[in-house]
C-alpha cells in the first residue's frame, strides 16, 4: 500500500476508543454535579470557601472535560470525513502521539508551528 494514511483497520480501532471516550466523558459530566459533597464531610473541615473552591474546581474539572468531549466530537467527524490524522497543509500523516493529545488537530506539528508563526 503506498498510502501513507493510517489502514481502515487502525482507525476503526481508533474509532471505537474515541466513542468509548467520549461516552465515558458524558458520564463523567453528569455525574460532576449529582454527586453531592456529604454535609457531615464539609461541616467539621470547613465552612463556605471550602464549599465554593469545591464548586469552582468541579466547574473546571467540567470545562476540561467538556473541551476534550468536543475534540473526540470534531475528531469523530474528521473520520467520517475522512480527514483524520492527516496533515491538511502538507497531506503527511499527524503523528500517532500528537493525535492522542489533540485527537482533533488538523496540522502535523510542523505545519501547525509555521501556521502560529505567521499568525504572531
Ligand atoms: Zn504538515
């Protein structure tokens, strides 16, 4: 095979994580806010700040959550798109690595580098 791609298998594999990921993700979210810190926990320790650094840490928890659900989204999309994993400036694959970090980038690390530099 001359493709330089990733094999319909490889990606199907990766497919199937991203969704088992993702679902995972929606789980978590949900889950952040109907579990409830016990009172009897919170009483004796601390008083309101604890409980409002609790809510602006789940509050940030969900957000990093909830930006990496909508990576595994937009990366599901370019699968179907048949655009994942490919570099969109010079059409070499992304690396394997950069894709698990940003399951959604668009550019190899060199086009993505050149692309940041002529936007500086
Ligand atoms: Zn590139």
């Amino acid at each position: 095979m001359s493709h330089e791609g990733m094999s319909a298998q490889k990606l199907a594999q990766i497919k199937s994580e991203l969704e088992e990921r993702r679902q995972e993700l929606e789980q978590e979210m949900t889950g952040l806010y109907q579990e409830k810190f016990s009172d009897d926990q919170v009483q004796d320790v601390a008083d309101q700040a604890l409980s409002s650094t609790m809510e602006s840490l789940k509050a940030s928890i969900h957000d990093s959550k909830n930006t990496e659900f909508k990576r595994i989204s937009r990366a599901l999309e370019m699968i179907d798109e048949g655009t994942y994993g490919i570099c969109a400036d010079c059409q070499k694959p992304i690396t394997e690595r950069r894709l698990e970090y940003y399951p959604d980038a668009t550019r190899c690390l060199v086009c993505q580098e050149a692309y940041e530099e002529q936007g500086a």
